[in-house]
C-alpha cells in the first residue's frame, strides 16, 4: 500500500543557503526507496477554510520504504537544514486501495 510523506510547511524562518542545499540532494535521498514529488509547494486554491502555508506530498511503495528513506544516513544529514531554516508539519499517511469508497469509513464512526 502506497505511503505518503505529507509535509504543511508553516513558514519559512531564516531563508539561508542551507535551504538550497537541502533541495538539491533531498530527491537522490528518496530515489533508493522508489520515493516521488506528486506536490511540491505548487499552486492551491483554498476552497474551504483558510491556508497559508505549503504543500508538499512524496509518494513511497509502502510505509517500510518512507519510514527507511526518513532514518536514512542520507536524509538525515540533510535534515537539519530544513528543520533549523523552515517550520513544518509533517506526516505519514497511508494511502487506500484501488475501488475504495467514502463509505467504507462508516465502520470506523463511534455511533
């Protein structure tokens, strides 16, 4: 089942070069576990609510496979200058199978 790596980025704090030399190598640390941009901070329209930050989805084959890009040697060399420059949220969230319908989220309701 796919994973997602699903990021809310808040605001960006110091605008330093570090920034820059996380965007260059943070895709050929996802590259060894089939990891893929499907949003990078692209144009939204705000339907509903409000939203003031930037989104950023990565795509993974399973939660194995996000979760070991995530402990990487790799990735985590390049995570401090994300997390020292940039506030953001950020998730797993595991995807659904094809032919999932809203409705089967009934069972999960307490009532």
């Amino acid at each position: 089942m796919s994973t997602y790596a699903v990021a809310y980025v808040r605001k960006i704090v110091n605008p330093s070069p570090e920034i820059a030399e996380y965007l260059r190598h943070v895709s050929d640390t996802m590259d060894p576990f089939g990891g893929r941009f499907l949003v990078h901070d692209g144009e939204r329209e705000v339907l509903e609510g409000s939203w003031t930050g930037g989104l950023i989805i990565i795509e993974f084959p399973d939660r194995a496979k996000a979760r070991a890009w995530y402990d990487s040697e790799a990735y985590q060399a390049i995570l401090p200058f994300r997390t020292d420059n940039i506030e953001m949220d950020v998730i797993f969230a595991e995807g659904v199978p094809e032919g999932y319908r809203g409705s089967e989220a009934l069972a999960k309701l307490p009532f």
